[in-house]
C-alpha cells in the first residue's frame, strides 16, 4: 500500500514520539510500500528538526545525523508538487471526510 504522510508523521520516522510506535504498527499492519509526502515537508522537516535543537530536545551532532539520514532517505519518498489546485483538491476531500465521520 502507498500512503501519504505529513510532516508531523514524517518526523516520527526519524525522530521517537508519543505516537511513533502507532505510526510504525500502521506502516507494518498495511504493508506500506510507498510513501508520498507534500514538496513543502522538506522545508518543514528542517524546521521542525531545527526546532528541536533550539529547545534541546537534540543535540547539535543528532540534529545533523537525522537531516543527513533524511537526505540520503529523499529519493525514497514520492515527492507531491503542491500548487493551488492541489491545495484546493485536499480542502474539498478533507471538508467531504469531515461531513462522512
């Protein structure tokens, strides 16, 4: 199965959190075999990496070590060109999941 993963999900496979055991039953459960993730989570994955370090959540060396590994890992993702028509579609399907729950 290919699934789509935001940043916040991206993170969590580079980066042990709360729901990180969560996300890696659900990679294992539904055999995922391809990971699609937005062109914009490569930004936000070294913010939010850059993030950590400002808090001291990471150490400098760990930082580097996660963004170097990231790196090296980006030509395994799927990476999603986002212009507005993408961004539109994704509204409408979230809006009709939200009226389906």
């Amino acid at each position: 199965m290919k699934v789509f993963i935001d940043t916040s999900s991206l993170i969590k496979l580079y980066y042990k959190e709360e729901d990180t055991s969560k996300l890696d039953q659900i990679f294992t459960d539904y055999n995922v075999t391809g990971i699609f993730i937005s062109e914009i989570a490569k930004v936000e994955f070294f913010s939010a990496i850059y993030k950590k370090l400002r808090v001291n959540q990471l150490s400098l060396q760990n930082a580097d070590d996660i963004l170097s590994l990231f790196l090296l890992d980006l030509n395994s993702y799927i990476v999603v060109l986002v212009n507005s028509e993408i961004i539109d579609f994704s509204n409408h399907l979230l809006k009709n999941m939200e009226l389906k729950a």
